[in-house]
C-alpha cells in the first residue's frame, strides 16, 4: 500500500524521484523518503512525516547523485513518523532500503540482529532488511548476493529496492507479493511498485514475478530467481497516456474519473459486441463453448468495490445465463478452507490486479487444481499473469484512491460475460439483442446523469452533516446501495450502512429518524410497490428520504428524488450507481475532506 521509485543513469536521479512519488503519493501518504548514492562517495537521506510536498520543501538544492530510491508510505508498523519514514539504513549508513509488504518474522529477526550488536532506529519492519542485508555485504560480495541472502531468511511479503553506498553503479529491487516494475530508458533505467511513475519517461517496462530480483545499471538489467538461476523477462508497451495522470482541468482525480466513465465503458464495450449474433466476443477467457457449457457454478472474489461489482456481477449471470453464481470476500475465501470445485468457474476482481488478498486467493484455487478468471485492469499485473484468462477492463488509469469508473467498467465485463454465457445456454436471440442494445445505449445516459452534477452537490450540502446515513434497495439494487454506502464512507467519513429494502423492518428500521436519512433505490422494476411501501413505513416514523429512481416517488414518500434513464431490468444498477458517487463526492466536498486521499485508506492494498 505505499509507493516505491528509482532511478539510474547520467541524471540527476532526485527530480524523478520526487515527481515519481508525487504520482505514487495515492498509494500511501502519511510519510515520505529519498536517498541517494553521491558520486562523490555515501548515501544522503531526507525523509519527513507528511505528504510528498512536504519533503520536496525538506531536500536542499545540492542533493545530487544519479542513483537513487523513493518511497512514500501507508503505516502498518510504527506510527507515521520521521523516525519511521522509508528509506531505512544499517548502523554504517551504507545500506539503504525501501520496502513495501509486510515482514512477518520482524521481532524474531530483529531479537537476533540486536544481539549481534545492530542499532534500531525505527519501529518499522523494514528496518530489519538494512541492518540484515549489511550483515551479508562483507567484502567482496555483490550486492545482489547480499539481497538475496537477506531475503532467504525473510518470511512475508515484499516489493524492495536497495541501495550500497559501495556500490552506487546499481540497484537491487526484488519482489515478492508487492508490485514492482522495471522501466527501461535511453542509458538510464527506473523501477517503481507502478508504472504511473514510470509513464513519462518510458513506456518499455518488465514486470518482475514473484520470487525475482533484479540488478538494475543505467545500462540495462538481469533478471534471476531467489536460488540464483537466471531469468529472461521481456519489455511490454504501457498504452496509457501521461495526460490520464493529470486532473485535466478538474478540482479532483475523483471528479474526473467520475466524468471519464462514459469513455471508459465505452472502451470496456469496444470490439466486444456481436450484434448479428446478439451475443458478447471475449478472446481472453480462453474457454471455448463447450467448455462454458460445462460450467455450472460461478464463485467470484474481491475486496471492498470489487467485491459489490462481483455481487452485481453474480446477479447478471443468474440473470441473464441461468448459472448459479456467487461473490464473496476475497480477503476470507481461503480461511475458510474452501471447497474447490472442477466444474465451477472461479473470477478474481482487482482494478490493480496487486490486492494481495485477492491474489492469495487466485493461489489458493489454483493450488487446488480450480479454473481462474480475472477482470482486472491493469495490463501484466499478477492477478492477470496468474489467471487462467480473463477480462481487460480498458478503464484507463485509475488515481483516486475510491474506485469509479473501474467499478464501472468491471459491472460492464459482467455484463458481457453473462451476455456471453447466456447466449451459449438458454438466452434467446430477443434477449440477446436487448443486452446488446441497452449495453451501447449506456454511455449516454451515463452522460445523462452527470449532467444533474451541480444539482446533486446541492442535495450533497443539505444531506452531508447528517449523524449517518442509511442506503437501501432491493435485489439488483442492494449491491448498489452497498456500494454507495462505502462510497460516502470512504471519502467523506459520515457513518453509512446498507440494508436490503426488505430487510429494513427486520432491525434497522430502529435507527430511523430525522437525523438518519435514507437513501433509497427506486428502479421502476417489479418490485418498485414493494419499494414504495418502504418508502412509508419511512415516512410514518419521521426520516428523511433522498431516493434515487426512474420516476419521482410522490412527495409524501420522498423529500427530494434524483432520476436516472431506463435501462433494460438487468442494466439499471450501473446508472442506479452513479448519482451514488457524485452524492459521495460533493459531500466530501462540502465536509473539505482529501477527496482524493481519504485518511486510513490507500489505493492498492499489497498487504494482507
């Protein structure tokens, strides 16, 4: 969950290494860190508590040197402190070490290092791989040799880079369960846990897997495993452009990313619609049609949005292919010892295709001989190399730290992948061609929607210094109304729960009154007179109700109402959704919270 960069070559490395961070900084933001390898000899340090802004004011004019490391950071050992800023070094200060993961046997290693005489100065677990790495650079050993020794007896997970003030020709990164990337440049090299550091400089860039350390000089890279045995890995093209990491003119990357999302479904749909045979193309999940029909169970796996993008994903495939499906934390699935089934598909959802949980739990299946898709978003990320196929979202970039149009655009792969898998079962060509139709219709109404922006910062103000707030809705728009709760708790802090509409009489319907109002989810579907008694049952007891429908509820049952467009039944959670996320963002807002990096909360989580 925190950033790393690097850089080697004729330059001066701190320029990058600061914009790299700043780019990085939605990853983690409570501490920041550079060093460099002088070329006149020694490693300098500067770190700071706060964001990156705050040590590009701390590093003075003359901090120079063509090797460096970078690093800014979500705390999970020791509080965010100068003291606990990244890098970390050893007692000589020849060693100097970045590292996001999680280093389990820390205390263990830290007892030993103590007792052979090492200092501490943080509380970090980090810290251990300085001090353990030095111990293993004795005379004549490279530094890779010291890596990786180091690394032998290290349990938990890593994505690293080291510097050696007696070696400042190179840099080592190594990974292992926490992303990082090479960049490859004209005579200089970089390496970062993202390639959106990396974009400006490069758009040639090796993937390291797990297991795999890398020497890095200006003039090029080696690539081997963690016993020594080489390794070949080829560059790949980043595709994304360097103005998708610019807010472009808007206040926030949310704000944005909210008002990209009619240009990303659209890219999410391109290429992928068969309109003569109603159905969906996806080359990608390398299952022929025989083999889909084979198929008869459907478990997806994700955290936090992804996971209520795999609910909503679940409900289509019931929908629309009669398969069972399913979805459920990623983050519990293999504590449960789960029972892994040959004819049931398994589909793994991760914007970044890093969440460590998710990808413990693509193992998890994989191990017990289980069949796994991703829908990630990231081109070569692990989840996408450890799956067995899958779907590119094609969202673009994604900055803020809460997900917009990557959920978006991951309910849209659900979309095609129920259309997909309808058409080989039962669906009828009728209903084939009503997907495909309201699929394509989906960007304008999307445009629709955001064009009542200004109108919902108006409600966002009047709602948004409410105790809390209560999210309902009912089949297809529970997973919504879960979604949308999680939204306005990520970013704007206010306290909010979802329920299923039905259910709001079993329990919540204690906590309604005029300081808990009620966002409520009003399709115009079969079940709106259901929802419309809820609405009263409400009303009768003093809340507030802000619904969000395809038709205005009367007044008696709604304060105020936000419509959306129609879509086809299956569809309209997608445009339900998205009046969800600018409520969350003008509340925000209105409260003057980070919008785009909310406290606590990082943007890819790489730790368990």
């Amino acid at each position: 969950m925190c950033g790393i960069v690097a850089y080697i070559g004729p330059k001066d490395a701190t320029p990058f290494l600061l914009e790299g961070l700043a780019r990085l900084e939605y990853r983690g933001y409570d501490s920041a860190g550079v060093a460099v390898a002088g070329r006149t000899g020694g490693i300098k340090v500067r770190k700071v508590k706060g964001r990156v802004a705050d040590l590009a004011a701390a590093v003075p004019a003359r901090f120079k040197g063509g090797t460096g490391i970078g690093h800014t950071r979500w705390a999970t050992h020791g509080v965010p402190s100068d003291a606990n800023a990244h890098p970390h070094q050893d007692n000589a200060e020849r060693i100097a070490v970045v590292h996001n993961g999680i280093i389990e046997n820390a205390d263990e290693l830290r007892a030993r290092l103590t007792a052979e005489g090492a200092v501490f100065r943080s509380e970090t677990d980090t810290e251990v791989l300085a001090h353990l790495i030095a111990a293993h650079a004795t005379e004549g050993v490279e530094l890779e040799e010291a890596v990786r020794a180091a690394l032998g007896k290290v349990v938990g997970t890593y994505g690293i880079a080291v510097l050696d003030a007696e070696q400042p020709d190179r840099i080592v990164v190594a990974r292992n369960g926490s992303p990082i990337v090479l960049g490859i440049g004209e005579k200089e090299m970089f390496a970062a846990s993202d390639v959106s550091a990396l974009v400006r400089y490069t758009r040639q860039v090796v993937h390291l897997e797990d297991g795999e350390l890398a020497t890095v000089r200006a003039d090029g890279f080696r690539t081997s495993t963690e016993d020594a045995r080489t390794t070949h890995r080829q560059p790949s093209t980043v595709d994304w452009e360097i103005d998708s990491y610019d807010t472009g003119g808007y206040e926030h990357f949310l704000l944005k990313e909210i008002h990209e999302q009619p240009g990303s479904v659209e890219r999410t749909l391109s290429g992928r619609l068969d309109e003569r045979f109603a159905t969906a193309h996806l080359g990608g999940l390398n299952l022929d049609a025989r083999e889909l029909r084979e198929i008869r169970r459907v478990k997806i796996l994700g955290c936090g949005s992804a996971y209520y993008a795999g609910e909503m994903g679940a409900q289509l495939i019931e929908e629309l292919a009669r398969i069972p499906a399913h979805s459920e934390p990623a983050s519990e699935f293999r504590y449960r010892n789960p029972v892994i089934e040959a004819d049931t598909l398994y589909i793994a959802v991760s914007q970044s295709g890093e969440t460590y949980d998710t990808l413990a739990a693509v193992q998890e299946v994989k191990r017990k001989g289980g069949r796994v898709l991703g829908v990630v978003n990231t081109v070569g990320s692990a989840i996408a190399r450890e799956c067995d196929g899958g779907i590119y979202l094609h969202a673009g970039p994604e900055i803020s730290v809460a997900s917009t149009k990557a959920f978006t655009s991951t309910v849209i792969a659900f979309a095609l992948l129920a259309l997909h898998f309808g058409r080989i079962h039962d669906l009828s060509p009728a209903d084939g061609r009503r997907i495909v139709a309201a699929l394509k219709a989906l960007p304008d109404q999307i445009r629709e929607v955001l064009a009542q922006s200004d109108a919902i910062a108006g409600l966002a103000a009047e709602y948004a210094d409410s105790e809390g707030m209560m999210f309902i809705g009912r089949v297809r728009g529970y997973p919504v109304a879960r979604e949308g709760a999680q939204k306005l708790k990520e970013i704007s802090y206010v306290h909010a729960e979802a329920y299923p509409a039905s259910e709001l009489k079993h329990g919540p319907l204690a906590l309604i009154s005029p300081e808990l109002p009620t966002v409520a989810l009003v399709p115009d579907d079969e079940l709106l007179d259901k929802n419309l008694t809820t609405l009263g049952e409400i009303k009768a007891r003093s809340g507030r109700v802000l619904a969000v429908a395809h038709r205005a509820p009367e007044a008696k049952l709604a304060d105020h109402c936000i419509l959306v467009p129609k879509s086809e039944p299956e569809l309209d959670p997608l445009l339900l959704n998205i009046p969800l996320q600018l409520l969350a963002y003008h509340a925000a807002v209105a409260l003057k919270r980070d919008v785009d990096k909310p406290r606590n909360l990082a943007k890819s989580v790489t730790v368990e």
